[in-house]
C-alpha cells in the first residue's frame, strides 16, 4: 500500500488544513469547497480516502473524520458557516448577516450612578448576562456587583418586549426601586436598574416601532 503522508498547511487566520487534498484553506470558506486531485486515488486496497487526510481503519477503529472502518465516503464533507447557523438560531439574526460582524444592537444600559457612570452596555437578541467580569454585559469597576450572572436582560423579538430577572448574583435588583423576586419583570424605556452600587438607565432600540429584518 502506499505510503500517506499529510502535507499540513496553516492558513493567514491560523487554521491547519492538508495541503493534499485542498487548494485553500476550508474552514475560511463560506460554502462548500472541492478536494484537489487525489494523489492517492489508485491505492491497491480499493478504500483510497481523501489526500490521505483519513487513513483506512479496521471495523470499530474510527479514522480522523469519525467513520468507522471499512466505510469510504463518497463526497468532500461541506463546511458550513458555522457562526451564521448559531447566531440565527440563539440571536434571532438575519442569516445574511456577514460573518464575523457584530450583532444587531437592540437596546441599551447607561450607568448613571455609581463608579462606571457615563458608560453604555449594548444589548443584543436573547438572553444578555450581566456579571463584573464575565458576561455579555460586564460591569467592570463596581466590585459589589457579582463577578458573573448577577442578573439577566433579555429581549424577545416575537414580543418585542424586554425583561429583566435576577440570576446568581448577591444582590437584591431593583427596578426603579422596586425589587425583582421570584421571576422576571418586563422594563421599558428609561426604567432604572439598581445592581449593586450601580444604577442603570434602560433605552430601547427595537419594539412597537422598529425591529430588524424589516423594511
């Protein structure tokens, strides 16, 4: 049997690829790629695979895409854009969204007392947790203010409604000084959220009269 031998190539952004099979980098595709020549095609066995990138395997061994052995696929695995597939099913975004571009802002949190005053969080589809350090909303300055998941806010585009709900911070939330117990409540433009020392003014971007992905 002949020998296989990989011939690794790293692309501009980083990715490893076999330079045997693809005469770019795969995963920077943004559909489906073609294999180049198989170099290997006339191996004596019959189970020649793809540049060599998966080797024959016995039954029950897996090779390097996961099949089992004895099973030679007949067409190039696709790549698909990942990042588009998973912001269009968690986020609600417009699959024809660039990929790597930011999320649709649909709102706003501004501090307005406390040590991070004067500064704006943007608030994005589904659920945005609020922590100090970790967090899609980090609150970084306030060390009252728990290091993740002190609270959520999050925004339903089939309501158009935005809802506030305490998580696992050590906090009490208020909202306009009222406190949040035992479930999430629904906030509108220019309520304020009380976290720890901070006080944060909501502004929001989509509802009655704007959302995305209309006219």
């Amino acid at each position: 049997m002949a020998e296989i031998r990989q011939k690794i190539i790293s692309c501009s952004k980083g990715h490893y690829y076999d330079g045997n099979r693809y005469e770019s980098c795969p995963y920077c595709s943004s559909g489906s790629f073609s294999p180049t020549v198989d170099p290997f095609a006339d191996v004596a066995d019959g189970n020649a695979n793809y540049g060599g990138i998966g080797k024959t395997t016995d039954v029950g061994e897996t090779d390097n895409y996961g099949n089992y052995g004895d099973f030679v696929p007949t067409e190039a695995p696709q790549v698909k854009n990942r990042v588009a597939e998973s912001m269009s099913k968690t986020q609600f975004v417009d699959t024809s969204t660039p990929v790597g571009a930011p999320l649709p802002v649909v709102g706003w949190l501004v501090a307005v007392e406390g040590p991070c005053r004067g500064t704006d969080y943007r608030i994005h589809t589904g659920y945005n947790y609020i922590g100090r350090e970790v967090g899609d909303i980090c609150i970084r300055g306030d060390n009252t203010i728990s290091a993740e998941r002190d609270a959520n806010i999050t925004y339903i585009p089939q309501t158009r409604k935005f809802y506030i709900a305490h998580e696992q911070g050590k906090n009490v939330l208020l909202v306009n000084d009222t406190p949040v117990i035992g479930g999430s409540v629904e906030i509108k433009n220019y309520d304020l959220i009380t976290i720890g020392t901070t006080k944060l003014m909501f502004v929001g971007l989509c509802g009655e009269k704007f959302v995305w992905g209309e006219d």
